[in-house]
C-alpha cells in the first residue's frame, strides 16, 4: 500500500465531525488493520508530514480563521492524532518504547488544539462563551485529577529508561566507529609523511613509533565493533522473528515470514556491512597483514570490500529511487481520482443536498493533503538524493584512492612506489575530509533554501495583504494574514540562525579534521614525546572546547507567536514593507514546550462564522 492510500484511509478514518479523542481507538485497530492487509507502508513517512502541521500550528491564529481553514486544520489535527496513536499503538506492540514520551507529548498538544478548536467552534454555532474552567474539564482531562495519569507516565518513563539504554548504546558505537574511520585514514597520511623522513631528522624515528602505538587498539576495534553491532541487530532481528513469550499477542499473530521481512527491510544494509567488514578487518588484523604476500592479500581483499561498499551504496541509492518514484505516481494517480469523483458528484448533485456538499468538503480535504505530502516528498527526495550521490562519490573515491594506497600492486621502482603511496594516502584522507564536509553543505544548503522559500512566501503574504486592503477586506481576514506575515518572518529567523549555527560547525569541523594529522606531525617530529604529547592534548581539549563555545554562542530558540499585538498590526497596516524596523520587539513570544491551555486569545473581533543515512564504509586494519 501506498502512502498515499494510507493517508486517504485515514482522512475517511476522522470524517466525523467533533470526535472524541478518547474514541478514537476502534479507528486506530481500523487504520492499523488496513495498513497490515494491504502490505503497507512504514507509518513513520505519513506521521513525519503531519507532525510538521502540527508544529506549525499556533493557536493565537485561530479566531481570525475563516469556517473552511478551521475545518481543514480540525481534520489535519485530526489526522495527526490518529497517526500518532496507531504508531504508539504499532511501536508498543513490537516492544519499541524509546519514542513513547515524545508521542505522549505531541498527542497532548493536538489534543490541546483540537480541544480549543473544537470547542471554541461549538460556542460560535451557539452563541456560547467558553467557561472558565475549560482546559481543565474537557475531553480527556477529568482523569488528569485522578493521579492515574501520573502513575502510568512515570512507569512508562521506566520502561523507556530501560530501552534507552539500547538506543545509547548503538548511538555510542556508532559516534566510536565514525572516529576511528577518521583515524584510520588520517593515520596513514601521518604514517606516509613520516616515511618520508630521515631517521635523524629530529625527533622523527620517535615519531614514527608513536604514531604506531594506536594501531593494535583501532585494529582490534576494526573487527570488535562491527561484529558487536552485527550481534545487536541480528538479536533484534531474531527477537522479532521468532515467536515466543516476549512478544505481544499482536506480534504473535503475524506471520514469521511477515515479521522477518520488515527486521530485515530496515536492517539489511547494516548487517550486511558489519558481517563483511569484521570479517575481512580480522583477517587483516591477524593473518593479512605485514609487507610481504600476506600483507598484499590483505590489500587486494580490502579493495575488495571497497567494492562491496560501492554495491552496497548503489543498492541503496536505487532501492530509495524506486520507492520515490512509486509514491510520485501513488500520489499522482490518487489525486487524480478524487478529481474525477468531484466532478462526477458535482454532475449529478443537487445544490440543496447536504450530504453532497459535506462529500465534496472531505473530497477537496484529501486532495489538499495528498497535494501537500507530494510537495514535501518532492523536496525531501532532493536532498536525500544529494545525499546518496556523496555516499556513491566517495565510497567510488575512496576505492581508487586505496589502490593508489596500496602501491605494491604496480611493478615500478622503489621511488615512485612512494610518490604513489603518498598520492593515495593523501587521497584518503581528503576524501573523508570533503565527504564530511559536503555531508554538512547539504544541511546547510537546504537549510538556505528554506529561508528563501520563507522569504518569498512573506513577500506574497504581503502583497496579497495589500490586495485585501484595495478590496476593503474583513478585518479578521487582514488580521490573520497579519500573523501569518509574522510568523514567517519568525521562522526565518530561526534558520537564519540555524545557518549561522551550521556553519560555523562546518567550519569548525574542516579546521580540525585538516589539522589534526598536522599537529600531529609537527608535535611528534619536532618536540621530545613529553612537551609533544602535552601539545597533542591540548589540541585535542581546545577541539571539544570550541564544540561546547559554539553550542553556547549560537544556542537555538524556537520562537512562537503568543499573542496578537495590536500595535504591530497597526505599524503593519501603515507600512507592510518595513513595518518589523519600526516596532519595538515586545515579548511576544514563548518557548513550545510551555501548556498551550494557558494560551488565551486577544480581545478583538468576533471569529467569523464562515507531521543518513551515512556510507557503509569500513575501514582495513592491514593500511
């Protein structure tokens, strides 16, 4: 099944009006059941284009809002919670609780919005003003007294707690591998410039000694690592294969070759890297490895797995290709659709018939959804595209580069076996370099690319203000295009800051990744160990030093709107241009993560009623 189908599913799923959230579980089981019989897809993608609604939803919006954005928004929260509760419901089931608090959280706060929209909606159609108390004894909060709520959240902490340790654990290894992958290359580029010295240059026959110390601790982890992570994955892959009593009744009732498959769709790549790699890095690590045969065999079979590496990244490249183009045409082909079934209903409908206006009202719903996830999934295939083509680029690069490396392989002379050594060396690392640094671009290019998305959605935001004054336009229409003009600027801010922020990690990381094996050089070839060492360390402390100062120099603060602000709206209305460098910034602003039932809007008019995956690369023990 297709994401888009799973989203149809789940907007026929809420197209009730007003429901309550607490009754929201037979359409979980409905939604989940559907997804598990049409082989669906992975409820992650749908949830990751609603969850970014629901950022994006603020409630000081909503009583400028027209009756139809109010009905859109009601159904993309709606949506957003079933999503949310099916992949809490899905997670639980197959003993994933790491995420559970953050989906507690983000329930809430659509809870919290729909319960204000909703119920804000109900007090307009009965000319009713919302009561005191409300946000405290509305859907679902009643049992917020009862101290149950408490009970379970705090158990649900110590489960997760526990899984945690899992995720660390992984999350640590995989910190531990990046870096010792960067040594491994920036290791053999110090080695080949040693090499190159006088034994009596200085202290370089010292030097050349130390720089050999690390090398059985990164050997052995060359090997360790990869095969415990191997040993992690094939655990769970089993864990969730085969049956027995730490499984849930759900889970129980899949099928093992069900059950198999989706460990190993999301697994495959990793065990296959780690299972390749450990094995060929212990047979360099204790067997190949030396400069006569031995030590060319290991080469040759460390080329070897840099082709594997190249495979492994092409299939990946191709198998995520594939699957976008599916979803394009999915989405293409549903819109499609439901653009006919409108205007067959308008065809045939009756202008007074009630129940066929409500159809083309949840027709029209789902095609502006479906239009919105297939923007999104356009623009996020790019990047993920320019992604996969650095992992093809340097795992390509990164092959060449080691048969240069590896210059026994040419029969030439002694001397230009070390100008090609040398060439590959530098090669190696380079590549690691500037594949780490282009990995960086990208983030920062798209965070570029969002800021100018945002600058020219103001811009038309502004014009089209404009338009609605010439028009003589309702105030609430001005108003909220007013905080939407606000709100952009808001955002754009933010990545401003977060392109400040990235770049100068970017910086940051080109400065040290360089430098280090200069340091090095420099510390171990010219000072005795002693004062070398203490230069090396404290390279090493100002390294993790700047890392800390740029987290705290360019700290990032998501800002929200809190409230509307007459006196920048009427600075606004004189000015649209330049209305922001005529204003005093007041504190109209809060952090996300405050109740939003504290929010409370603005005194003014009445509302009308009208949601990298990083190269599989090794390294050999044997260079």
């Amino acid at each position: 099944m297709s994401t888009s189908s799973l989203i149809q599913t789940a907007h026929q799923l809420t197209n009730s009006d007003a429901k309550d959230m607490l009754l929201y579980k037979e359409e979980v089981n409905k939604l989940l059941a559907f997804n598990k019989e049409s082989k669906g897809t992975d409820l992650l993608i749908p949830l990751k284009f609603y969850l970014g609604i629901l950022d994006d939803t603020n409630a000081v919006f909503f009583p400028f809002m027209t009756e139809d954005k109010k009905n859109r928004l009601i159904r993309d929260l709606q949506v957003t919670y079933l999503f949310l509760l099916a992949e809490k419901k899905y997670e639980l089931e197959h003993q994933k609780t790491e995420h559970v608090k953050e989906y507690d959280l983000q329930l809430k706060k659509c809870q919290d919005l729909l319960d204000l929209l909703l119920y804000k909606k109900h007090c307009n159609e009965h000319q009713l003003q919302p009561a005191p108390e409300h946000g405290h004894a509305s859907e679902g909060k009643p049992i917020a007294y009862l101290g149950i709520f408490a009970g379970l959240s705090f158990a649900d902490q110590m489960v997760a707690m526990a899984d945690r340790k899992t995720k660390t654990i992984r999350e640590n290894m995989d910190w531990l591998n990046e870096k010792r992958l960067y040594w491994v290359w920036g290791s053999s580029f110090l080695k080949a410039m040693l090499s190159l010295l006088p034994s009596d240059f200085f202290y370089a026959e010292q030097a050349q000694q130390v720089a050999r110390i690390p090398d059985p601790y990164t050997g052995a982890m060359s090997w360790a690592l990869y095969y415990f992570r191997f040993a992690l994955n094939l655990g769970l892959l089993l864990k969730h294969t085969i049956r027995g009593p730490w499984m849930s009744e759900t889970e129980k009732g899949e099928a093992w070759s069900e059950r198999f498959q989706t460990q190993w769709s999301q697994r495959k790549f990793t065990l296959l890297n780690d299972l390749i790699w450990a094995t060929g890095n212990l047979l360099c690590f204790f067997w190949l490895i030396g400069k006569g045969a031995a030590g060319t065999w290991g080469d040759m079979l460390t080329v070897v797995l840099l082709v594997f590496d190249i495979t492994l990244t092409v299939w990946d490249y191709e198998e995520q290709r594939v699957q976008h183009n599916k979803q394009m045409h999915d989405y293409n082909d549903a819109i499609k659709k439901l653009e006919a079934q409108i205007e067959d209903l308008n065809a045939t409908r009756d202008n007074e018939d009630k129940e066929a206006q409500k159809q083309l009202l949840d027709l029209n719903l789902q095609i502006s959804a479906l239009e919105r996830a297939r923007t999104q999934c356009a623009r996020e295939w790019n990047y993920q595209k320019m992604n996969l083509t650095n992992n093809i680029a340097y795992a390509i690069g990164l092959m060449l580069a080691f048969v240069l490396l590896a210059a026994p392989f040419f029969p030439v002379a002694a001397t230009t076996v070390a100008a090609i050594t040398m060439s590959g060396a530098v090669l190696c690392f380079a590549l690691s370099v500037i594949y780490n640094a282009i990995k960086s671009g990208i983030e920062l290019n798209k965070a570029k690319m969002t800021v100018k998305e945002l600058k020219e959605a103001q811009s038309q935001k502004v014009n089209a203000f404009k338009e609605l004054v010439t028009l003589g336009a309702d105030e609430n229409a001005k108003r909220l295009m007013f905080l939407e003009v606000k709100k952009l600027m808001v955002d754009t801010e933010y990545q401003e800051k977060m392109i400040t922020l990235q770049t100068m990690k970017l910086i940051r990381n080109i400065i040290i990744e360089s430098l280090i094996p200069a340091v090095a050089f420099v510390s171990l070839v010219f000072l005795p160990l002693g004062p070398g060492i203490g230069v090396i360390a404290a390279a090493l402390a100002l390294a993790v030093a700047t890392h800390f100062l740029i987290n705290a120099l360019f700290k990032l603060e998501k800002e929200e709107i809190k409230e509307f602000n007459e006196q920048e709206y009427q600075a606004f209305c004189d000015d649209p241009e330049h209305w922001n460098n005529q204003t005093t910034k007041s504190p109209t602003f809060f952090q996300p993560e405050k109740e939003l039932s504290s929010m409370q809007p603005s005194k003014g008019p009445k509302p009308s009623d009208e949601m990298e995956r990083q190269p599989l690369l090794g390294s050999s023990s044997c260079s």
